[in-house]
C-alpha cells in the first residue's frame, strides 16, 4: 500500500522538484514557470522508468499495458467514441468557468502557461511531451495504482478516488506558481475529467491502450499553442 501511495504522489513531487532545478539552471524560479512542458517531459522520462521497473518486479512489461483486446476493439471503439463527446467538454468548460470566476476572465492561466520558450526546447517538446505523457500520465494512476488498490482495498470507490484525485491534484505543481489562486485553478480544473476517465477504466481496462492514443493526439495541442506564441 505504501508503494503505491508513492507512485499517486510522485509526479506531484517530481514536478516540483524538476521545476527547482531549471530554476537553478535559469538563475530565475519565474522563468521556469514557461518551461513546464520541458518539466513535465522529464517527469514521463522518469515516471516510466519507474513503471518499468515496477512492472518488472512483478514479472511482467511496461508496454503490456498498452495490449489491445481483439474481441474487444469494435465495443471499445464505440465506448472511445463516447468517452470523447464525454469527456473533452469536461476537460474545457470547468476550467474556462473556474478561470473566469477566479479572474474575471478565460485568458489569465493562458497568459501564464504559454509564454515563449527556447525554439531549441520547443521542437524537442513538440514530440516528446505529447509522446511521453500519452505513454504514462494515464497509465500511472489508472493503467497500475489503481488495479492494485481494487485488491488491497474493500471499497471499489476509494480505488477510484484515490488516482482520480492524485491525478487532478498533480497539476498544482505543473507548474508552480505561488500564487493561490492558481494553484487552487490547477487542482481543480481536470477533476471532472481524471473522475470519467478513472471510473472508465476501471470498468473497461481494456480502455486504456486507445486513451493512451488519445492522450497522445490531446497534448499536441499544447504544444501548437506554444509554436505561436509571442
């Protein structure tokens, strides 16, 4: 059980701890708040090293995970499609509305989020962090915590709301601002979306292989975002 309280609780203090060394490197903890993308790749790299060396404690692989189910791909296609319809208004509209309530206004978290970056970065980032955040974001609290905790645990409920709040929560630190408003925003505004997913896949694990995909074509669109920005 401790194990897996570590893994709900790593990326939250991965985040942090990655942003405090660009902070180092750049002489500036408020320059490194731009460079989050750069933080949250270097948090997947070592996120799915710790994965794989989890997994293989128990004999089994990182990219096991991510089997699809052949006599269930036409339903999980089915599912996939409805999860999406679901599932992106939850990603977008809590977040608009939570902003304009803090702030008065949809633009402010933007303004802070996309700001320019080293081209260098950006075109590394471009890949790596849709890639990387497709391969573990989704597998970390739900793809493994959360089937562990279905065994340890009597309540089905607390398996899934453990990860599903792990999971929103983890963005208070991606990235730091010290500011509370923000980073009651950031703890906010995915928990309608990690709660469909979590309780998603913990019907339907055979789910998680196409979210992984989806994930991976979702967090493009950070990074084209960040291509324009001036």
């Amino acid at each position: 059980m401790k194990r897996l309280l570590l893994v709900l609780s790593s990326r939250l203090i991965l985040f942090l701890f990655i942003q405090m060394i660009i902070a180092l490197c750049l002489n500036s903890f408020g320059g490194s708040v731009k460079y989050w993308t750069l933080t949250a790749t270097l948090t997947n790299i070592i996120s799915i090293i710790i994965l794989i060396i989890l997994l293989r404690d128990e004999k089994t692989s990182f990219f096991s995970l991510f089997r699809f189910q052949k006599e269930k791909i036409k339903t999980d296609l089915i599912w996939l499609v409805l999860l999406i319809l679901v599932s992106v208004p939850l990603a977008i509209i809590p977040s608009l509305a939570l902003s304009n309530i803090l702030w008065g206004n949809t633009e402010y978290y933007h303004q802070v989020l996309f700001q320019p970056i080293n081209k260098t970065f950006l075109y590394f980032l471009l890949f790596a962090y849709p890639i990387s955040t497709g391969l573990v974001e989704l597998t970390t609290y739900f793809g493994y915590v959360m089937p562990r905790l279905k065994v340890q645990l009597k309540s089905q409920w607390i398996a899934i709301a453990l990860p599903v709040i792990a999971f929103s929560i983890q963005h208070c630190t991606l990235p730091l601002v010290f500011e509370g408003k923000f980073i009651f925003f950031r703890g906010l505004m995915y928990l309608l979306f990690s709660l469909v997913y979590g309780v998603t896949i913990y019907k339907r694990p055979s789910l998680l292989p196409w979210l992984a995909i989806l994930q991976v074509l979702i967090y493009i669109l950070p990074m084209t975002m960040l291509l324009t920005s001036k």
